[in-house]
C-alpha cells in the first residue's frame, strides 16, 4: 500500500480547487444581461437568437449564435432554420477616470555670449488635467431565424438542426 503525506495531499487538494474555481464556460444561458445566449420569440417559427461574448472574438460569438439556433430549432421540433438577419455589435465598455495634479518644472537654461556661459535654473509652476480611459471589449452576435420542415432550401443562409 502507498503511503501519501502530508505534501502530496495538498498538492492534490490545490489542483481540485483550481479546477473547481476556474472559468465558466463560453457557451452558456445568458443570466439577465450577462454573457452567453439568449432568445426572444418573434412569432411561432420566427426568433431572434443573441450571443454576448466577453471578448471581442467575434468569429466565436457568432459560431455560438448559430449552435444556439440549432439547438433552439431541434428543441422546438422544426428540421431546419434559415438565418433571415444576422447582426454583430462590438462593444467597448468604457472605465473612465479623471485626474488633475500641479507641480513645478526646474529647467537649466545657458546663456551664452562671445566670451562665457552662464547657467541659470528657471522653475515654472506645472499643471495637468486628464481623463484616462480603460475598459474592455464585448461582442454581441445577433441573429433573425426562421424556423422549418421537411426538405431544406437550397441556400448558403440555412442550416439544419441536427
């Protein structure tokens, strides 16, 4: 029988609370105006579909929009869905912050004529007023769907459920 100490055992414990405490997924239900996916019935076989990304990957957003179509489709018993609109809007979620600050500037100024130089400091009162701005990106990928039966049309805009 193997015998664990006492380092080995948090070792262990360390990386399950890792695991545990990571990321949630990408792909997820959006919780009120959170990330992830959500849908908005327009009429029987007609939805609007929206993905919101925390990045600005906007390729993942919409392939997360059209997988939420598909599943949304085959939930609702329909073979296939054509993408009427699609839509994809990039964010930037601005943090803005002011700032003022005063000081002094010294400067060495040398005057100098045919004979000498002489060096003199001159100090002048500094002023500075800002606004920095931060923040981060956010993609929205919006997406029409309609919703149907039996045989697929022949387009480049419509998918099938399964």
């Amino acid at each position: 029988m193997t015998k664990i100490n006492f380092m080995q055992t948090c070792a262990l414990l360390g990386v399950l609370l890792l695991t545990a405490c990571s990321s949630q997924p990408d792909y997820r239900a959006a919780n009120g105006r959170g990330y992830g996916y959500s849908e908005q019935k327009i009429s029987d076989n007609y939805y609007r579909v929206i993905f919101k990304s925390a990045d600005a990957d906007s390729g993942k957003a919409k392939a997360y929009a059209l997988r939420r179509a598909a599943e949304l489709t085959a939930a609702q018993g329909y073979d296939w869905f054509a993408v009427v609109d699609k839509e994809t809007l990039l964010e930037r979620e601005q943090n803005n912050a002011s700032h003022a600050g005063a000081g002094y500037q010294h400067t060495t100024v040398q005057d100098c004529s045919l004979l000498a130089c002489r060096s003199r400091t001159v100090t002048r009162p500094e002023y500075e007023v800002g606004i920095s701005s931060g923040g981060r990106d956010q993609v929205e990928a919006v997406l029409e769907i309609r919703m149907g039966k039996g045989v697929m049309p022949d387009s480049g805009r419509v998918y099938p459920a399964r």
